[in-house]
C-alpha cells in the first residue's frame, strides 16, 4: 500500500507547483459512497486550486483536520480530493481515539485507505508505549504500525529497538527483526526476530537470541522472558555461560523471583575441567545454593564421581544426596546403593539398600543393606545385608575369599586420601570361605600392608583335611596366596582323610607353612605335643605314635603328614593299631568340629553356626569395639632349637 500512496503524493507536490490561487473557501466534491472525506477543523489561511481532474486545498497555520475518530494537527497541509493531506510543520500531529497519538515532521495521509506515512523524527505514543524513528508506516484501520528504518521503544524501564519491525498498537504487541536490541535493568538482549507484548511484558524469542545479565549469557532460538514476573525459557540450541560454567539442556528456564533456573532434557553442566554435572533435568537453586539432577543423574568433580536416578546437592551445608541406584567413585573406591546421603561438612555418610563398597587397589568388596562412610578418612562401617549379614569378597591366590560378620569395618591406615593400606575389622561371628578354607571366629581383623588376617575369640580354621584351632590365629598371605597360619597359645592342628583316626599336634605355638595353598610344613614351638598315624607304601596304617617334646617340625606331601622331627628329649613309641584306645589317646582339648564348618558360600549367612565360650576364659584376646585399632601379637614364632630328637617310620 506504501507505493502507490507515494506516488498519488508526489503527483499531489507537483501539481501544487503548477496551481492556480482560487477563493478561500471550501469547495465540497461529490466522492464516493463509502469514502468519507477529510474535514478542516480550523486553519488561518486556506487557499483552493484545481489542476485537470484534481483539486487542492492549501491550508497555513494552526491547521486542524479530523476523520471519524482521527486527528490531524500541524503548521501547513495540502488535501487532495478532499482525502488525501500533506502535512508539514515544527510537529505534526495525528491522533486515533484517545491512547493512540504519532509525530513527526511530515505526514502523508490516505483519507480513503486510513493510512498515514510519517517521516523525520517520528514519534508514536501508545498509552505508556513511545516508538521513536525517522519513517513510520501507520494502518489505522488494522492499527498496524510498520518501520524499516531503525526504531526505538520505551515501555517503563525497557528499551527495545530493531531496524524493522510491526507494532499491532490495539493488541500493544510488536514484532522486531533485524538487530534487535532490549535493555532494561536486570538484563540485556540481542534478537534476529522478537515478539514483544506491552501489556504482559512478555518477550517471545523468534530465531538466534542473545540474553546477557551481569556476568551471565544464555543463547536460545526460541522460547520467551516474562519481563514483569522475571520469568524465561530459552529453547532450541539453548546454552547458559557464566564465567567458566557452561550448560547446555533443549529447554533452559529462569524463575528469578525464586533464583532457580532449571535445565530440562539432555541437561549438561560443566565448570572448566573442575567439575561436570548431566542429567534429564537439572535444577539450581541460586538463593540457597541447592542443586538438584534428576534423571540418569551424573556429576563429576576433582575428587569423585557420583552417579544415581537423582542426586541434591547443598552447597551450603555441603551435603548430598542419591536416590534410585547410585554410584559413588573416590579414587580407588566405588560406592553403590540405592540411596546415599553424605555430609562433607561432618564427613560422615550413609548408604543404604543393595550397598556394593569396593577399593580395587587391595581387591576388595564389601557388600551390604547399610554402611556408614566417611570419604575424606576412608572409613567404612557395613551392617545388614540381602541376608541379614555384610559380606566381603577379596581375591586370595585366584579364587574368590568370602567372609561375614554382624559388622564389617574398613578404614585407611594412613592419612593420605590415596593410599591403599587399608585396615578391616570383623565383628562378631565370623564366617570365612574359600574353596580350599574355610574359619570361624569372633572377630577379625586385616592388614593390606602386611596381608595379615588375625582372628581372636576360639577361632577356627579348616583346610582340606587339616583343622587349626588357638586363642588367637593369624592367615599370612604373600602374593595374594595363603603362605603361613600362625597359632598362638592353645594351638592344636587335627588332620584326619577319613575321620576314623586323627593326627594330632598340639603346643603353646605353631606355624603352619602352606606352598601353593597346600600345607607343607608345621613347626610347633613349646609343650609340643603329637599323636601321629604313620602309613605303609599301600596306604595302610602302620600304628599311632603318640609324642612330647618341647618343640616339633612336621612336613606335609598330598595333604598327609610325611616325616616328624622331635626336639629336646623327646618321649613317645609307635604302638600297634589293635593295641591302642584310640579314644583315650586323643590329647586334650581335642575337639573335631564338621558340623560348624561352612560348606558353601550359604553357609555364611542365617543362624550361627557354633556357639563361643566366654570372653577371657581359654579365649584369647577379646574381640576389639567398635572403630578402635587393636594392637595384635608381633612376629612369628620364636626361633626354633637344633634338632635332637627321632625320626619316625614312615
């Protein structure tokens, strides 16, 4: 519609050039039905000419002109057919109704089309609203306003400007396009194309948008900010960048009364190479420094790893938590469990549900219903389970060592967060196997710097046809294999292939060495004490020997005992098979015990399998409390005299 009404108009300024000065009255021209001709209201002068089927109305000064509900003001205007007016003066005026007024040095208006082109220094006032540019297009029919020259807006503390744009003054929106730009207080902005409502002061993002704020930019190619309510959503591409942290999500909103922004669908957070939070939707509480992921939740810091269904983390009082199945990574250590919840501020944590602990640099497993941790000392306290007991796994010379307690401690002997020595701690009832051996005691504890399991409490240990019982009972590893079981005070060694007749060896202490997880030696040192089945060649029984002496070495082939080296004086005969009780030739404190030995990994859970004599009585040292570091027997057995004793047949 613009073309054609420039064209009228320049037709109009030349014939004007050309014009003839006639009387100054008005002169009324028949027009159209529906066109309604534009009244003169008031002018100082006026002066009427007509050129070929044209006729002009010249008016000068405190000139006033009206159509239906629109209003012309201004110094000098010429009216064509009583319906079109060239305007001109310091501020021409044109007013529809009462909220609706624009400015400008010149106007062009098309009484039979309702519409008015205004040129230099426009001004369009719509209500609170203020359009400033240099040319405006005006529909008031549609009440469409239309610039392709750059414009501003003022709406209260907002500014908008853009080179091109529409503004729909009876909805009060606007379309910008073409370097948009939007300041206000609180944020700035930079658009390809923006829809903005006056009356909601709401920002609809219409292609590549760039929102700033202090030190904050978020990118989007759609979605909207609430301008009043300091409210936004950014789609398409969106991205967040403040300082060094980047997020990313499809859908990125900004509840600033509440401080929360929330990152949803395929949601990445990342700090620099510190930290990296992913999730389906991540949710930040910026006043209480709360961060919540929710969905395939992941987060990764400088220390740890920490993945779950969802994860709250409180920056504040530096607390987290996991729900749905979680894993934590530290290092070396992985935690998993259904539910986490962990203080860094008291250093405590707790898991609960399915928990599976592991440090992969000793090889160990621990697995729960509950466990208390600390992250920064490495303490970990393990109760329940699937079967109402904690269970370790650790691998011991290419086969799986399985043990139970009421309660299973862990914790790291140095201070250093990534050292490996590690501390555990049995308690009460403990239930060892192996394939190849299984113990019982009352507690327990190990050493990954010495690879020692020290059992207390009439521990008992089987391997194979061999059964070890003491007050006290330590398992030394070397290479992850079973290398020497050491018995102090109270040792007794019962070794029996047919449970008919028992080979028996009993002294204050013994070691036990074992090569290849099969026993090959034993020393007895002190009140050593044999009963001893010799075999033939084929198999059979020669007699029973039963000995004393001060200290013994026996050596072991197949699992039976090959040769006996007494010490000091020894005293003892080999005496027939028939001519011996056998019974009553059994040493004191022989207690053959098949029925608490765990048969199977199964065997370590449900009721207990054997019950304990009283602390302090034959007992050994009492079982260490709870988190306390026991100090343990030092060294191996004393050093063993030359031998004077027999060798035995067999």
């Amino acid at each position: 519609m613009v073309g054609p009404l420039r064209f009228r108009l320049l037709l109009l300024a030349f014939a004007l050039i050309l014009g003839v000065s006639l009387p100054a009255q008005t002169r009324q021209d028949t027009l159209p039905a529906k066109t309604q001709r534009v009244n003169i209201d008031n002018a100082s002068t006026l002066e009427y000419k007509r050129v070929g089927e044209n006729t002009y109305q010249k008016l000068i000064g405190e000139v006033e002109l009206s159509q239906d509900s629109i209003y012309m003001y201004c110094d000098s205007a010429i009216i064509q057919n009583n319906t079109q007016v060239f305007a001109l003066g310091d501020e021409v005026l044109i007013q529809q109704g009462d909220s609706l007024a624009a400015f400008a040095d010149t106007l062009y208006y098309d009484g039979t089309l309702k519409e008015a082109e205004l040129i230099g220094n426009v001004v369009l006032i719509n209500r609170e609203r203020k359009l400033f540019t240099e040319k405006l297009h005006y529909d008031l029919n549609t009440k469409i306003a239309t610039y392709n020259t750059p414009a501003t807006i003022t709406d209260g503390e907002t500014q908008l400007s853009s080179n091109r744009g529409y503004y729909y003054t009876e909805i009060d929106e606007i379309y910008f396009k073409d370097s948009v730009v939007v300041i206000n207080p609180e944020f700035q902005l930079r658009a390809d194309t923006l829809k903005f409502n006056t009356l909601t002061q709401i920002a609809t993002f219409l292609g590549p948008t760039v929102m700033r704020s202090d030190s904050t930019r978020v990118y989007c190619e759609d979605g909207f900010y609430d301008v009043e309510n300091n409210l936004a959503e950014f789609r398409q591409n969106a991205q967040y960048i403040r300082g060094n942290q980047r997020a990313t999500a499809d859908t990125i909103r900004y509840d600033g009364a509440r401080g929360i922004y929330t990152l949803d669908g395929h949601a990445e957070f990342r700090e620099g190479n510190r930290r990296e939070a992913t999730g389906d939707l991540i949710r930040y509480d910026e006043k209480n420094d709360v961060t919540i992921l929710e969905g395939n939740a992941f987060f990764r810091d400088s220390t740890q790893t920490i993945r779950g269904e969802s994860i709250r983390y409180d920056a504040k009082k530096k607390i987290y938590k996991t729900t749905g199945r979680s894993r934590v990574e530290d290092g070396p250590q992985i935690l998993q469990a259904d539910d986490i919840d962990y203080s860094e501020e008291a250093g405590l944590g707790l898991a609960s549900g399915n928990v599976i602990w592991q440090d992969t640099s000793a090889n160990l497993t621990i697995q729960s219903a509950y466990a208390e941790y600390n992250q920064n000392t490495g303490f970990l306290k393990a109760t329940g389970g699937l079967r109402g007991r904690p269970l370790l796994i650790t691998l011991i010379d290419g086969d799986s060592l399985f043990m139970t307690a009421d309660t299973l401690l862990s914790q790291r002997t140095d201070t250093i967060a990534t050292d490996s020595s590690r501390l555990l701690q049995a308690y009460h009832d403990v239930r060892i196997y192996k394939t190849d051996l299984q113990a019982l005691c009352d507690s327990l504890a190990y050493s990954t710097v010495d690879s020692l399991f020290r059992m207390f409490r009439a521990p008992v240990i089987w391997s194979d046809t061999s059964q070890f019982t003491a007050d006290t009972i330590h398992i030394q590893l070397a290479n992850d294999q079973l290398d020497r079981i050491l018995l102090y005070n109270n040792s007794f060694i019962i070794n029996s292939p047919d449970e008919l007749f028992f080979n028996q060896i009993k002294g204050k202490n013994i070691v036990a060495r074992f090569d290849s997880s099969e026993l090959r030696k034993m020393e007895v040192i002190g009140n050593a004490e044999s009963v001893y089945y010799p075999l033939d060649d084929a198999g059979a029984y020669i007699g029973v020997n039963k000995t004393l002496c001060s200290e013994m070495n026996i050596n072991f082939g197949n699992n039976q005992v090959r040769e006996i080296i007494f010490f000091n004086e020894p005293e003892g005969k080999l005496e027939p098979m028939n001519a011996v009780d056998h019974d009553a030739i059994k040493l004191v404190g022989f207690d053959w015990q098949t029925e608490p030995r765990p048969k199977s990994r199964d065997d370590l859970f449900g009721p207990r399998l054997r019950s304990l004599p009283l602390p302090g009585i034959g007992t050994g040292t009492r079982p260490p409390p709870d988190r306390e570091v026991v100090t343990y027997p030092e060294g191996e057995a004393p050093p063993q005299n030359k031998p004077t004793g027999v060798k035995p047949r067999g």
